[in-house]
C-alpha cells in the first residue's frame, strides 16, 4: 500500500524529538512505559531511549497469572536490547480479589480492570520517578476504539498515535527491533490464543487502508464502495469509528460561563514552561 508507505528516517526523528521536548518541557526527569512483549510498546520504548537515553526509560512488565508466559519472555528481551530497567509486577492479587465478588464476570469486564489496573500502576510508578507516562497505542487502535478507556488508551504522551499499524510495522523494521518482537501475530494477550485481528473480525492491514481512506483522505463510504472496497466491511468499520468517538476526546463539562475548561479555556500542555 504505497499510501501509507512512510519516510522512516524522517518519522524516527520527528517522533525522538517529540518524546524528547515534551518530556523536558514539564520538567519530569523521564518516562515509563508498559512493556507488554508486542511491537506498540518496543517500538514506543525504543523511541524513548533514542530521544531521553536508557537511563530515562523505565519498562514495566505487569502480567496476569493467565498471560502467556512468552509475553513476559518477549518484554524481557525488548528490555534487554534496549538496557532499559524492567520491573515486573504480577497484578494477578488484585485482579483475583476483585473479581471473587464478581464471579460472573466475562472476559470483556476482566480485560478491562486489567488494562485500568495497569495503568493505575504505570502511573504510581511514574510519579515515583518524576516520569511521565507513555502511551503505545497506534492510530488504527484509536480509530476502531480497540482499547480501553482509562486503561490502555490512557497516557501523558504517545509518539505512535498517528502511525497506523502498518506504518508501526515498517518503523519497527527500520529502528531494527527485535525480528521475534515484529513478527508476533498482535495480541493483546487477554486469554490463550487471543489475537487483535481476531477479535476484529478484519485484518490490520485491510482495515488501514480503508481508515486512511476515511479519515486521511476524507472520503465517502459510497466513495469507497467505488473504489471496490467491500461496502459491508467498510460500513462496519466507519461505524466503529463513529461508535468510538467518546474514547477519543476529553469528559464533557456542562458549559455555563463564558470561558469553560477544555472549550474556551485551553492552553497547551506546556504553557508557563
């Protein structure tokens, strides 16, 4: 797909750089990362290291008594390459002592806590740091809505979030991640034998080029279904889009004054640095 081929060497220096001004802006001292053994979180921690050095770059490793034990095999490896320190956190009590309240609930309700229970530790660390937390979710994750509000899909920073899963492929290539790390099937590693394209119903690969049809391109379904497009799946995936959008943008708040956080009164992140 010669669309959504990137300039490699451009896009590792425009990101670097990202990682490396924001971070200093706030005046924290570094980031934290969560290393869940896939290729997001490689390639976000890589970028960290190339713009704050490994010394700034802390990984945490947080599985689940039912995760694949490869997962963790895999974080340790990513760690590794990049020297980074890696602290692994078993959340297997709290999840456990939540839930035996809640014996009923299924896998959608139980991935959930864990990604919010992840996060919640991402962030505890961070502040111990003075770190900032950052995030590893790519665009095509954030157009589908496949993450979890407040867990995965939350973050200080997040150098991958205009990179479509593709495109986080042929970075990873370029930055030479580990070929063990860029070839694993995208698994968010919730049960056995759980795959992203699965749980999708598509393939990464078919639903960014329709994404960047929609969204980059600000075409039209019907547009699509010109370009001989399957017009189910493409009408399936801009609904997801549509259905997702509460996940992509800040709580409301009831306007009452004439300046209201997040409407009238909005600064940037670094304003007063």
């Amino acid at each position: 797909m010669a669309e959504l081929s990137i300039n490699a060497d451009l896009v590792a220096d425009i990101l670097t750089q990202f990682v490396h001004d924001e971070v200093l802006k706030v005046g924290a001292k570094g980031v934290v990362v969560g290393i869940s053994g896939g290729i997001d979180s490689a390639l976000s921690a890589k970028l960290a290291v190339d713009a704050l050095g490994t010394a700034a770059v802390t990984g945490l490793a947080l599985p689940y008594r039912e995760s694949t034990p490869s997962s963790l095999e895999d974080a340790q490896l990513v760690a590794g390459e990049l020297g980074i320190e890696l602290l692994v956190i078993d959340i297997t009590p709290q999840i456990d002592a939540y839930f035996t309240r809640f014996p009923e609930a299924g896998a959608t309700r139980r991935g959930n806590k864990m990604a919010r229970e992840r996060m919640s530790i991402l962030y505890d660390i961070s502040a111990t740091r003075s770190a900032l937390v950052l995030g590893t979710s790519n665009k095509s994750e954030l157009l589908l809505g496949y993450s979890t509000l407040w867990g995965d899909g939350a973050h200080a920073l997040n150098p991958l979030g205009d990179l479509y899963k593709t495109q986080v492929f042929q970075l990873a290539r370029h930055l030479k991640l580990p070929p063990a790390i860029v070839a694993k099937v995208p698994s968010a590693d919730l049960f056995a034998g759980q795959s992203d394209e699965a749980d999708l119903g598509f393939t990464y690969e078919t639903a960014d080029l329709i994404l960047f049809r929609l969204i980059d391109e600000r075409r039209s379904p019907a547009e699509l279904a010109e370009l001989g497009l399957d017009p189910d799946l493409v009408a399936v995936i801009w609904q997801r889009v549509r259905d997702s959008q509460f996940k992509r943008r800040p709580p409301l708040i009831a306007k009452l004054s004439g300046r209201s956080v997040g409407q009238d009164f909005r600064y940037p992140r670094d304003w007063g640095h």
